[in-house]
C-alpha cells in the first residue's frame, strides 16, 4: 500500500434539526397548548492524533466526512437528538488546515483531539416561544447549517531519532536491526521510497530516505521527505565507510539540510559511521578521528557484529534518555 502524507479532503458539521409545531390534544379540546419540540443539533468534526504512520492510506479513497444531522423535533414536547460527531484519526505530527479561514491544527500527542467544525445548532419548536402573554404560539425556527471546509492535510513525522544520510548509507539495515521493523533493503539507491518508523524500548526511530545533492531543490526524492526531520529530536547521521571521502558525503547531506530549513541544521546530531567490515580497523579510525572535529559523539558499527550493535543501542538509549 503506498504510503500517504499528504492530501486534500472536505468536511462539513452536522445541520441542525428543525424545530416544529405542535399541539398538546385533550379529550373535549382541540388542543391544550404548544408541544413542538427542539431541534437537536447538529455533529461536531474533531480530529484526533493515533500512533499509526499508516493511516492516511485509509483515506487514498474517501474525499467528503460528514458529521451526522440533528434530529427535528417531535410531538409532546420531544427534543431531537443530536447528530453523531464525527472524528477523524490522524497520525501524530499531522497538520491539518482550513483551507477556508487558514486555521491551523497540529496534532502532536496521541490521543489530542481537537474540533474544527461546530455543527449547526437545533432549532426551536413551538413550545418554546409559549408566555403568560403567547399561550398559543405558532412560531418555530429550523435548524442552522453546520460549518464546512476543505482542509489539507500534511503529516510530518515526530520521532525520537531522524536516521538521515545519502542513499545506500544502511540506515533502513539500522532500523531493522535495533527495532522490529522489517523495511526492504537492496544495494541500490532509494529502495527506501518512503519514511519507515520502529520502535526500540519505547523510543520512536524514523529512517528517513535518501538526500541526494540537491535534494532541497527537488533532485531525487526530492525535498518532499526533508520535512520529515523537522520534528525529530535528534538526527543520526549515517555515513558508509564505502564511500572512498566520507567526509564530503557528510558535509553533502548537511548543506542539504541547511539549504532545506535552518532549524534542522541546528538539531542535535549525532554521527554513525556504518559498514566497518568493508574496510580496515586503520581506516576505521582515521575516519573517526576526523570526524571527531565535528561531533561529539561518533559512532562506527556494523550490523553483522552483535557486540559491537549491542554496546551501540546500550550508548544510543542512554543519549536518548539524557535528552529528555
């Protein structure tokens, strides 16, 4: 199923039910007085923030939401009933905009739920209006419409860790390693064609995909992606030992981002040199002692070693924790 992070949909609150007129009948009258009921009122639309990354596919097809109507009054004095609100889940990091009055919603925690329509409110039916001066009223009043938009939909990611580097980096191979996530990898560029998202002792992982030189002017993926690391805490940089200058791929993927947006230039990062067993132990450590210049925290693994994985997720999991 492809993956969805952007789309277009209309939305539209519930009417209000009418209000009515009615007459209370007694043996031997007419009618005893004014029964109409209320109208009850229209549905609310809310969206709500859900743990699921997936599901604005669910959506691929569906372009209208409604909320339900109210119900018109009745005899006796009935109220209607008030129509059925209507929600729509999200996933968290999505940003939802009325198109029609600019309003904006940005849905960061799970469970938030936020209303963006009122529905219309019930109108009144006759008995409403009875007085000591108006004991027969025949005034009622319909119900009003419930508000509609069109709204935008925009999700950008919000994850503990943004995995970024240029393609073929092993960051998709990372993110399977330390959580169970199962993201197809291949040695070729962009077999990530989408952000995938796993978890490791509760901490959120985002492997973003592949920058490429000029990514912020839409080369490759293109820098619809870019704005997924927005909201990340922190970036890990991954950088292969098979690239024969990884200090130029490095310095590649940073002038993307800056390019992008100067706020993830200045997130916290962190280094990851990846693929070590393509190279020497002596190159390892040249590398990492030019590196060392950068950041302050540089890593060198491969995923074929579990010691060395093991001691990494131990040294990752105590940054994270440091950063809350």
């Amino acid at each position: 199923m492809a993956f969805i992070d952007e789309f277009k949909i209309y939305m539209k609150a519930g009417d209000g039910g009418n209000g009515v007129e009615r007459w209370r009948h007694e043996k031997g009258r007419e009618f005893a007085g004014p029964a109409g009921g209320d109208g009850g009122n229209g549905g609310d639309v809310y969206v709500r923030a859900v743990r699921d990354i997936h599901i604005l596919a669910k959506y691929r097809h569906e372009k209208e939401f409604h909320a339900g109507r109210g119900g018109n009054g009745g005899n006796n004095s009935l109220h209607g009933a008030n129509g059925e609100d209507f929600v729509l889940d999200l996933p968290i990091g999505s940003i939802v905009r009325n198109l029609d009055t600019g309003e904006e919603v940005s849905l960061l925690e799970e469970g938030q739920k936020v209303m963006v329509l009122k529905g219309g409110r019930g109108g009144y039916g006759n008995e409403h209006f009875k007085s000591a001066t108006n004991r027969s009223p025949k005034e009622h009043i319909p119900g009003t419409k419930g508000f509609e938009a069109d709204f935008y939909i925009e999700l950008q990611i919000v994850a503990d860790i943004g995995l970024i580097g240029l393609p073929n980096a092993g960051k998709s191979s990372l993110l399977n390693t330390l959580t169970r996530a199962n993201v197809k990898t291949a040695d070729y560029p962009f077999t990530t064609l989408e952000p995938n998202l796993g978890e490791c002792y509760g901490y959120i992982l985002a492997d973003i995909p592949g920058l490429i030189e000029g990514a912020s002017e839409g080369k490759g993926l293109g820098h619809k992606f870019l704005r997924h690391v927005r909201r990340t805490k922190m970036l890990a940089h991954l950088v292969s030992l098979e690239n024969e200058d990884p200090m130029t791929v490095y310095e590649t993927v940073r002038k993307e981002l800056a390019a992008y947006d100067d706020v993830l230039a200045k997130k916290d990062e962190i280094i990851i040199l990846t693929k070590t067993d393509m190279v020497s132990p002596e190159r390892v450590k040249e590398v990492m002692k030019q590196m060392q210049k950068l950041r302050p925290h540089i890593f060198a693994i491969s995923i074929l070693d579990d010691k060395v994985m093991k001691s990494f997720q131990d040294e990752l999991l105590k940054l994270l924790k440091a950063a809350e």
